[in-house]
C-alpha cells in the first residue's frame, strides 16, 4: 500500500513539473543529437541516469543577451589547458611569446608579408641585426661585427667603422660624366711647374701624369746641305710653321704662311721641311739648321 501511495505522488511530481514548464523559441541539442527545448528560467534542469539532457533553462546557457561571449569564455576555460611553441598562456589568454620547441616556418607571399610596427631605435654597439641564412632561418649577428664583416678595395679603404676614399685600384675603372653630371674636386692649392706633374687624358680617356717639362717639347737639326737638294726630314718636328725657324748658314729665313713676302721654306707635313730659293742658291756645305717647339 505505501509502494502504491509513494509511486502515486511521484507521478503527481511529475506532472506537476511538466505543467509549470514553459518552452520558449531556442532549442538545443544533448550529447546524443537528440533535438531539446529550452524552458524558462523557472524551470529545474533534470538530467537522466544516462546523462541524456531533458530541460535546459536560459541559465544554463548563461547569457541569453550575448551567448557568443559566454561560448567563448566557457571554450576558454574548458579547452586551453597549455601553450607552447611560441606561445605562452597567461590565465585563460594565450599570448605571443615563449620558447620555440620544433622547427616552426611562418609562410610569406608577396601580398601577405609579415610587418612588426613600433620597434624603438637601436644601437650598432650593443643590438644585434637579423639576417636570413641560406635556407630562409633567421639568426642574428652583432651590429657591430656586421661592419667588420665587409671588405673594401679598389679605391676604398676602412679605417674602423669609417670608409674612405683611398687606396690602390685593383681592376680598371670608370667613372661616367656627362654635361650635367660632372666631376669637380674643390680646395686643390697652387701647384710648382718646376717641381709638379700635370694630369692629362689618353686618347682612350684614361688619366696620366707627364711633367710640366714634357708638356712644351723642343728639337734642333742642323744639316750640312748638297746642292739641288731642298727637302730635308726633320724627327718631330710638327706641321705648324709658327712653330718652326731655319737658318741657312747662320742667316734665318722667312718663313710662314701668314707673311706677304714670299717664304724661304715651306712645311706641309710633319717632320719634312722644303726650302724655297728666293734670293739665294742652296750649295754643298751650306748649313741648314732647324728648331722647332710643340
């Protein structure tokens, strides 16, 4: 008789519960897929032996206003256990930043690059720069062996952290001009002709030195002439007759192109001066004597 009252009253339970349930819109689903309204806030969850879900209230879940938030807070509390690799966590927030435990390759394109903003200034004394090797891993070397890593020649040489210009050339070099880009050295002092060189271009543009000396080149020939012969090879002279004299026996003669009276000689040619007889007679034994400038 008690078994029957007690069973009775647990149905009256029953049904008493069920009749102050209300569902509202949202549903949900329990562990086993099986689709579940959701009640009111006044409605007690009841949970099978099996753990199947029967009723779920709006408290249950939380926060019906934003149910989003809460997911992620109870995902974050839930499942971040530990970080690693890189990664460091710091309550239920992982955070950039720990001790890399495997090989770990960031992929770039060229679109989608890696930018670190707001770094503050370094020093090449005590910081160190990141290079890349051969196979894309990025290491760091000191800023300041980095500089020493260098070499310079070929008109550079490094003193210190300081390079400068000066040195032995070790392969030919050009450096290109134009009528805008031109090469100027300023401050060079007052030069000695007696004593100093003077800088002059090859006819393939390249620099050298001669002395002032070379520069005004001179030559004297004296010739003990034959009768009849008037042409006579002079070694270096030059073309110019304004840069010529002769002398027949002691007597210079006229010469030059520019003169109204009729010339005692004539050059055409380089290293060849033609005597013209105005006036007198080339005989045997006459000296002919010629200096020249250039």
């Amino acid at each position: 008789m008690k078994t029957k009252i007690l069973l009775l009253l647990g149905i009256m339970l029953m049904v008493g519960i069920s009749a102050m349930a209300q569902k509202v819109p949202t549903k949900v689903i329990d562990n086993k897929g099986t689709i579940k309204w959701v009640l009111d806030s006044a409605t007690a969850v009841i949970t099978k032996a099996d753990s199947t879900l029967l009723f779920v209230t709006p408290t249950q879940l939380n926060n019906t206003v934003n149910p989003v938030k809460d997911t992620v807070n109870n995902i974050s509390t839930t499942y971040i256990k530990a970080a690693s690799n890189g990664l460091t966590k710091n309550g239920q927030t992982a955070e950039l930043g720990g001790l890399l435990t495997k090989t770990t390759t960031i992929q770039t394109t060229a679109t989608e690059f890696l930018r670190i903003t707001g770094l503050t200034a370094g020093t090449t004394s005590t910081d160190s720069v990141v290079v890349v090797d051969p196979d894309g891993s990025l290491k760091f070397i000191p800023a300041s062996t980095l500089f020493n890593a260098l070499t310079f020649t070929n008109g550079l040489t490094k003193s210190g952290n300081t390079v400068r210009l000066g040195g032995a050339l070790t392969q030919p070099t050009v450096i290109a001009t134009d009528a805008t880009n031109t090469l100027r050295v300023a401050g060079l002092q007052t030069g000695d002709l007696s004593t100093d060189s003077l800088v002059v271009a090859a006819p393939g543009g390249v620099l050298k030195r001669v002395t002032a000396a070379s520069l005004l080149q001179s030559g004297e020939t004296s010739i003990s002439a034959t009768t009849g012969t008037l042409t006579y090879a002079v070694a270096d002279m030059p073309a110019n007759p304004s840069r010529v004299w002769v002398y027949r026996n002691g007597a210079k003669l006229v010469g030059g192109s520019n003169s109204s009276i009729q010339s005692d000689y004539t050059i055409t040619t380089a290293g060849s001066v033609t005597l013209v007889e105005n006036g007198y007679t080339v005989t045997t034994g006459d000296i002919i004597e010629v200096q020249w400038v250039k």
